[in-house]
C-alpha cells in the first residue's frame, strides 16, 4: 500500500492534469506487474488430459511393489485423469485372484494434487453402486495387501465425487513419490476413470524477477516525473 500511495502523492512539477494521468500511468503498471506474479502463483486448473487409459496403453501393474509410474506422463498443472478397469477381466493382482491396479505418482517441488475426484465408475456401462477399494501409501509401492501397508484407503463407487482427504487422510499431497492400489474383488469388470488435479507453484527466482522489474520500473516512472 505504501508503494500506491507514493505513486498517488509524489511530489511532481507537472501541472495537476498531466500529474494526475502520469500517476494513473504509474499505477496501472504496478497493478499490472502485481497481477503477473499474483497470476503465477495462483493454482492452474485449466489444462490437463487423459495421461493414461487402459487397455490402449497397457494393463496397469498388478504388483504392490512395483506400480506402474506415472510421473512422466503428469506434463502439465491440471486435470490429469486415469481410466482403467478391475475386476475378473482375466488380470490378476487383486486379493482372491482377481485385477487389481497399482500406480504411483512423483511430484516434484513446487507441484500439488489438491483434489482426487471418481469421474465414472460403471459395471456393464451402468453407474455401478458395488463399491471398489482405493488404498493410499506415501512413498514407491506396497509391501503387501495388509492394512499394515497402506496409509489409508476409501471405498467408492458411482456415488462418489471427490475423494482424496477420504483416500489418503490429507487435504493436498506435496513433494515425494504418493502410491495408489485399486481393485475390485465382485464379479464383472469395473471401469473407472479418475482424475487428479495437479497445481504448480513458479520457483522464488520467477517471483523475485517480476517483482525486480516492478520496482525499477517504477523508480524510472518517479524519475521522469521529476
């Protein structure tokens, strides 16, 4: 605030006109630089696509162990969704010998899943209500298929929207590798798609430069009105 109120009360020789559209100048650049750096801040939403869908791009990993990793596929902020199916589909990984999906997600500094939502969940293209297990662990994979190896866990179905706090016991998942188990033991397959919305925060070094040229700009604009 002290910023604004020096571009509106400097003291200028120019006449009141010209001083009031010079000062009015001044503060539609501070105002504009500001939006830029609140603007990288700010979590993006606004782009994103299906990273991965089964059976196009391959069975997802039915081993705990070793999920099938995720991270290079995650290419920009926003609505990353998964699509895949469980169940007896002729896959195994699951307890009592039916499909389960493991994958795992690395996010780097900066990056944020702030939100996990059940986009569709159908049983023979229907909404299905038989609900699927969803286990969470931070870190790479499962030791097992315990309770003792996952973090926390959700069952969900058709009925269901947002599920991460519900999932994982967090509001958002920061920095560091997040695994995910999926699996249906019913009869039927189980298609699913669920979307993970992925935030990005600029590095302080893009934060400092914006605000840097804010602030000889600004000295430049004092200068001229002297």
């Amino acid at each position: 605030m002290k910023l604004i109120s020096d571009f509106l009360f400097a003291k200028q020789t120019h006449t009141p006109v010209k001083r009031m559209r010079s000062n009015i100048l001044q503060l539609r650049s501070y105002v504009l630089l500001m939006s830029l750096a609140f603007g990288l801040v700010a979590k993006t939403s606004s782009y994103g696509a299906v990273i991965y869908s089964e059976p196009g791009m391959g069975d997802l990993s039915g081993t705990g162990a070793t999920p099938t990793d995720l991270t290079g596929l995650l290419l920009v902020p926003g609505m990353n969704s998964i699509s895949g199916n469980v169940g007896s589909n002729g896959n195994t990984g699951a307890v009592g010998g039916s499909d389960a999906d493991y994958f795992s997600i690395t996010l780097s500094a900066g990056q944020t899943i702030d939100s996990l939502t059940v986009d569709s969940y159908t049983l023979g293209g229907a909404p299905s209500a038989d609900r699927a297990f969803f286990g969470y662990r931070q870190g790479a994979g499962f030791a097992g298929q315990s309770g003792a190896d996952i973090d926390d866990s959700v069952l969900f179905s058709s009925t269901n929207d947002e599920i991460l706090l519900a999932t994982t016991g967090l509001s958002e998942l920061n920095e560091g590798t997040h695994s995910f188990w999926l699996q249906q033991t019913s009869p039927g397959v189980f298609d699913y798609t669920l979307t993970f919305n992925v935030t990005a925060i600029p590095e302080p070094s893009s934060l400092f430069a914006i605000c840097a040229i804010g602030s000889v700009y600004a000295v430049r604009r004092q200068k001229r009105s002297r």
